[in-house]
C-alpha cells in the first residue's frame, strides 16, 4: 500500500474509494468462494461455546453490534456485547463456556485492551480482529482475525468499519456451519450473496456519488439530524450519526426506529431532516410506518432504501437513495457507503479537517 492521496481530496474519500477491493481481498481471506464455503476457525471452537461476548469502542463497537445480529440468528449464538469503556464495570459473570471478541481497527485502544487482559486474567478464550496485525491487541489475543483494509489515515473509520464487517460476517457463517445450525444450502446462498455484494461495491459509489453531493449540500445548512433504522441497520444509524458527527460537527443522532415515538418525535420539525436506512426486508412496513410519523409532523426525510422498497413508499422524501436489491448479510456492507458518503460531501461542505477532525485522535491511547 502506497500511503498517499492519490488523486482523491482527502484520506477519507481515498479509503471509501478502496472499499470494494479491501472488502473483496478480507472476504477472500475466510471465504471459500470457489467452494462457495466459510472457511473454518482456527483458535475459537465455536461449535462449543454457550456465549460470546464482543467489546470494542465507537466504530468497530458498531460493527460488533451488526455481528450481534448475525451470531444470533445464523450460530444461535447468544452474544453480549458492550462498549469497552463499560465492560468491567458491569462485572458481567465470565463463567461457563464463552469466549470474547475484541474488535479494533488500531489494536491499540484502550479501553479495549483493559477489557480484553480483563477477560483474559478470568481464563476467557480471546480472538481480536483488528486492522494492525502487530498491534498489541493482536499480540495479546488467542486467535487472530486479521482485516485486510490497509493502513486508515483518516481519524474517521470508513474501511476498516466496512472489513470489520466482512470478517465478522464469515465467522458468523463458519460459526454456524460448525453449530449445525446453518446448512450447506444456507451457507452456499450466503456466500453468493456475499460474492453479488462484493461485485456491485463500486458500481454502487459511482452511481451514487452525484445524488449524494448534492444532498450533502443541502444538509451542511442544518444543525441536528436523525438517523433511524431497525434491525442491523440499527447500528449503521449509530454509526452514520457518529460519522456525521465527527468530522462535520453537526449534531446527529441514532436511533432504533421503533424508538422514535418513545421520545425522539418530540424534537421533529423541518429543521432536522431525519436520515432512514431501510431496504425492503422483514422490517420495511414497520420503518414506512414511522417515517409517515416524521412526515405528518412536518419532518423531512432522506430515504436509503432498494429499488423495491422505492417503489413502495408514496411519502414525499428530501431525496431517495436507491441501492440494489441484497441478502440480509450484504446489507450492512452496501448501506455503509451512502451512510460514510453523506459525511464526507457533508464535512466538504462545510469546509472542516476531514481527515484530522478537532478533539480526535486515530487511536485513542487512554482510558
Ligand atoms: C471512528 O470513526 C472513530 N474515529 C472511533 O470511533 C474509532 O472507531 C474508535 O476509537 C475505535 O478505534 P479502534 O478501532 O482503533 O479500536
């Protein structure tokens, strides 16, 4: 990796630009595709755990969020995951047959490293994945689980988020093959979808790069914004607020769909457009249903939807963002890349240190 900008303004736009090869390059490495298999675990057995715990800070704790999903439902895997600043304190029982995942671009974090010699002074079996192989986090783990991004320059995490979740993807798969959980027609379905997923990656940033800059100017004139979504995209509204956020400065916030009329209904008004991550899966009707609540108050909304779920809302929206139509375990992957580029136009825009933020740091070294 050659460590410049190329022809790209910043760091940042370089690494959302890099994702459908380094996504593509870390699925290679745990995906058989020309078996059309998960490769198997080495150093966590799966097949003989109880629970899972996962713990790692903003980004890649979102990414161990998504993963929360996909353990449960493909390993039936019971999976308890907090931030790592929080872990110990809840002095969660470490007893019976678990093993944590630590999650970290760096490999240096902090607050991931007291909680990953925290459960390992407990006898807990530890995988890591991380970005730096020769990270300390990786030096201290049991098992490795490499992400093959390439050095991140920019302080906000966009490559390494979208690696973080291919791994996790196929250790969800490979966990479920080993708990018997998954069949072989299911993981082979799966990993299809992963290897259409990977193929459609760039043509998706090209196709919707114009619609996303223009956006992107619009919102740089508005001081809130919500992001609501459900299921693993529940995650991914935390992670683009966070995103918006960090390098924008506008104050964003993410929230599970179905929570909105819990509370968050009360700031809606034209003055916070309100950002909905939904393709046309299980959950649309229910995300149709509150973003007609955002709309009778007056709300704007940007719509990230498929083409199906386009075709099925008649509510007025600020702008719709079309992806193609994926498998619940390309979703994350896909919708990241509108949700990581209406940051960046939106920080261009207005015109701060995208990839040196204020106040952040890459890698935060204390606790
Ligand atoms: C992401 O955009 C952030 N800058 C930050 O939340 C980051 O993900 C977090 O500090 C964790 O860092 P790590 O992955 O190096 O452990």
């Amino acid at each position: 990796y050659v460590v410049d900008k190329g022809n790209h303004k910043h760091f940042m736009e370089k690494e959302i630009y890099e994702q459908p090869e380094v996504i593509s390059h870390t699925l290679s490495h745990y995906i058989d595709f020309a078996e059309g298999k998960a490769k198997p675990i080495e150093g966590i057995d799966f097949a003989n755990l109880d629970r899972l715990a996962i713990s790692a800070c903003g980004t890649a704790y979102y990414a161990g969020l998504i993963a929360k999903y996909w353990f449960e439902r493909y390993a039936r895997l019971p999976v308890e995951i907090d931030v790592a600043s929080e872990f110990r304190y809840r002095e969660m029982p470490l007893t019976g047959k678990m093993a944590a995942l630590f999650v970290s671009q760096s490999g240096e974090t902090a607050d991931t490293l007291a909680s990953l010699r925290y459960c390992k002074s407990e006898g807990v079996t530890i995988g890591a994945v991380v970005n730096v192989p020769e990270s300390t986090i990786a030096r201290e783990s049991d098992a490795v689980f490499p992400t093959l991004a390439g050095p991140e320059i920019g302080v906000a995490s966009t490559k390494a988020f979208t690696c973080q979740l291919s791994v996790l993807a196929a250790l969800a798969i490979a966990a479920g093959k080993a708990r018997g959980t998954l069949s072989d027609e299911q993981e082979a379905e799966m990993v299809q979808a992963l290897v259409e997923g990977r193929r459609v990656l760039g043509e998706v940033l090209r196709e919707i790069q114009p619609r996303i800059e223009a956006l992107s100017r619009d919102l740089s004139h508005f001081k809130d914004v919500l992001y609501l979504g459900r299921g693993t995209n529940f995650p991914l509204a935390l992670e683009g607020a966070l995103k918006l956020k960090e390098i924008s400065y506008i104050h964003a916030e993410g929230y599970a769909a179905g929570e909105l009329k819990h509370g968050p209904i009360a700031l809606i008004d034209e003055d916070m457009p309100v950002i909905v991550i939904a393709p046309h899966d299980q959950l649309y009707e229910k995300t149709v249903s509150n973003m007609q609540e955002v709309a009778a108050r007056g709300g704007r909304i940007v719509l990230i939807t498929d083409e199906r779920g386009a075709r099925e809302t008649a509510l007025q929206t600020m702008e719709t963002i079309v992806l193609p139509q994926a498998a619940e375990i390309v979703t994350p992957l896909l919708y990241a890349l509108p949700v990581q580029l209406i940051a960046y136009h939106t920080a261009v825009f207005m015109g701060t240190d995208v990839d040196q933020p204020r106040n952040l740091a890459k890698s935060v070294t204390v606790e």
